[in-house]
C-alpha cells in the first residue's frame, strides 16, 4: 500500500512485522492487521489576523473498528503528515489492547504551528477541522483527545463544535476536556504520573532504590514535567531536563520546581540557567539510572543507543526508539530495562477511557478513584508483558507489542470479513 509512507510509518512496519515473525501470522493476513480501516485529508482555511486566508493541512487516521470505537489524539504540529498520523494510529491500537480498552487506535491532526497562533487563530482552526471531521467522528466511531500541541482547552473547542453541529451538548465526543465541561479529575496528569508509576515497578523489578536513582526526562511538555514530578514525588533525583528550546543537566540535581514556574510564565524553558545549561544532542547520552524520552519519535537511534548510561528507558513519548536503536541494545547486551511506549505512556488513554464512561453514564468519579483504578490497569499490563518476557524470552518491546496484536488479529478473525 503507497498511501502510508514516510520514516515513522516505516518504523511503525517493521515493529509489527518483527512481530508477527515471532507470532507466525500468515503473510496473507498481516495486511489486513496492520493498515488503517479510513484515512481522512482535509483543507482547513482560516482568517488570520493580519487579514490574510491560509489553508492549513488536517488529517485524521481510524485504524480499526473491530474492538470498539478509534480512540486517540490529535497533534498540531507543522511538521506532521499522513504517514505520521497513521503510525502513531497504528501504536495506538497495540495500546488499547494491551491495556484490555474497548477501541482501536486512531490519531490526527493539523499540519501548523501552534505556537505562532494567536489564541483567536488556534481557535479557528480546531473549531474548523473539527467541523470537516464531523461525518467521520461521533462518541461511538471515533473520539478525540490531545496531543502534541493540543490542550484542554483545544479539546473544549472540539465538544462544542460538535455540539452546536447536532443540537445537543455531546462531551462524550471527546476525553481530555477541562472538569468544568465534563473532563475527568486526573487526565491532565495522567501520562505523566503512570510513566512515574511504571518507573517505580521497573525499580521494584531490578531491586532499585528511588530515592538513590537520579532520571533525566527529554522534553517538558505535559507529559514530561508531569513525569518529572512524580518521581520527584518518590524521592527520585532530576538531574536533567530539556524542552524545543533548551537542555539543562546537573549531577547535583535541578531545582524542579523553579524550573516549572520559569517554563509556566515562559512557555519554554529557554533563558532559565546559563550554568547547568547543555547541548541537548548530548542530554540523552549524560549518566543517569532513568531516562524519560518524553518528547518526539526516533529520538534514540543505530546512532547513539550504544551511548546510553541508563539503566530504565522508560518511554513517554511515542516511537522514541528506532528498530535499529533496538538491535544495538539487544546485541551489546545492554541490561537496560525498557519499558516500551505502548505500555509506558498508556496512562493517558486509560484515563481518557475513564472519562467517556462517565461522559456516558453521566456519573462522575473522585480523583482517587482514578488513579486507584489507573494503577490497576497499568500494574495488569505490566504483569502480563513480565510474564510474556519470562515465558518466551522476547524483548520487552516485543512482549508488549505481541500482546497487543494479539487481540486486535483474534478479535479480526472471529468477526469474520465482511461481506
């Protein structure tokens, strides 16, 4: 299929391929497992403020349907494309299944910069890709949530939109919403907090003590500063952080909290310390027990894997890790304990889940109800890709990836091809 191209989708392919080697799926079928069910391309157009007209780029990608509805986000970014958006569709479905969620993965997004945006511009253009999103989109065919670039507030714009369009306030069109309009407590943060969550297993698992570990977390968005705070929280001590615009590392520890009021007043973290400023090329590679790639994809590659001084790569973002970067991993046999991203950032779509079922129900959970219950989900799906490991002697990546597939290519069969 030529539709999907590009380096990220290319990487999401060889993944699933390696996978379905080691699972013996017929060649026959593996196509109809990996490539998304609908891909959607629309023109966004937008009034700038200057006056001008710009068409802006959207695209929204439906992996498949066969367990539930799509879930997933959507990016703003001015360096997405088709074969992006797909992959991460496709991460997504392993996701879900391997945390036992009733979707299939999904993802989209706008091809723009949201940081040049002003808020009046950001507005117009969510408000009109989700309106040419709308005959493709519905709390039972596909729900949204944030992403790279997107907000609460994006998503807010995204529920009303579809609202206005059909006449009824509709919440459960999209997850990550603020609680004012039917969010849920905790989604904001729960990315973050289950990557902590899961660094704290994988600590349990290597009999690695928190409060003598030092972690180094790549990029300080949402997910990142979060992650960040939480192991703070666990006595964990961070020693380095970057954003876009910056990279700080200092063996002593940086002080996490000025850091997070200087990026909060900011917006970056650029200008906060010309002392423990480095170059943030290097800052995956500098000495640490944890490393949080908590960025963008293909991060750790052939190329610098076998520079790695961390003992749990723990992945925040999605894709971080090239295939290559895995083979130089496996065949220095590097004992770094991986916790691959379709387990270690599934946090944040756990929640999302558990804020549409309360959209649905309209019954709405405390905030330790929440977190009680994303700690049961993610402790099951950590056990099972353990037991995957230890059972079959697979990588990590594999053990969780298998899983995943697993379930999305039995539930195809059993349902059968229609007609």
């Amino acid at each position: 299929m030529t539709l999907y191209s590009g380096p990220v989708f290319a990487m999401a392919r060889e993944q699933f391929n390696t996978v379905a080697d080691y699972l013996e799926i017929p060649h026959g079928e593996r196509d109809r497992v990996l490539y998304p069910k609908r891909a959607v391309a629309v023109s966004v157009p937008v009034h700038m403020d200057d006056g001008s007209e710009v068409v802006f780029e959207g695209y929204r990608v439906q992996h498949h349907l066969t367990l539930g509805p799509t879930k997933g986000g959507t990016r703003y970014s001015p360096k997405l494309d088709l074969g992006e958006v797909a992959a991460l569709a496709v991460w997504m479905s392993w996701k879900c299944a391997l945390a036992g969620l009733p979707y299939g993965g999904a993802k989209g997004g706008v091809n723009c910069d949201p940081y040049k945006l002003s808020r009046r511009e950001l507005e117009a253009v969510s408000r009109r890709y989700m309106q040419e999103m709308i005959p493709f989109v519905g709390p039972h065919i596909d729900v949204m949530a944030p992403d790279m670039g997107t907000n609460e507030q994006v998503m807010a714009w995204f529920m009303d939109t579809y609202s206005m369009y059909h006449g009824t306030t509709t919440t459960e069109i999209v997850t990550g919403k603020p609680v004012s309009c039917g969010g849920t407590q905790g989604r904001r943060e729960a990315t973050g907090r289950g990557v902590a969550h899961l660094v704290g297993r994988a600590m349990e698992r290597i009999g690695m003590k928190p409060a003598a570990a030092t972690a180094i977390v790549q990029g300080f968005g949402n997910v990142g500063a979060v992650s960040a705070q939480a192991m703070a929280e666990r006595g964990v001590r961070i020693v380095g952080i970057s954003d876009h615009t910056a990279a700080f590392y200092d063996p002593k520890g940086l002080d996490l909290p000025a850091m997070t009021a200087y990026a909060a007043r900011n917006g970056v973290l650029k200008g906060w310390s010309s002392e423990a400023e480095c170059d943030p090329a290097s800052l995956l590679t500098q000495p640490c027990d944890v490393l949080v790639p908590a960025a963008v994809e293909q991060v750790i590659t052939g190329a610098n894997a076998g520079a790695l001084k961390c003992r749990i790569l723990a992945e925040g973002a999605n894709g971080p890790t090239t295939p290559e970067a895995d083979r130089v991993l496996r065949d220095a046999g590097r004992d770094i304990f991986v916790i691959p991203d379709i387990l270690c950032n599934s946090g944040g779509v756990v929640v999302s889940y558990f804020e549409w079922v309360q959209d649905l129900q309209q019954f709405f959970w405390d905030e330790t109800e929440v977190l009680t219950r994303l700690g049961q989900v993610l402790d099951r799906a950590f056990t099972r890709v353990m037991d995957r490991v230890a059972a079959d002697r697979i990588s990590h990546r594999d053990a969780a990836l298998a899983l995943g597939v697993e379930k999305v290519r039995a539930a195809k069969q059993v349902r059968g091809l229609f007609p």
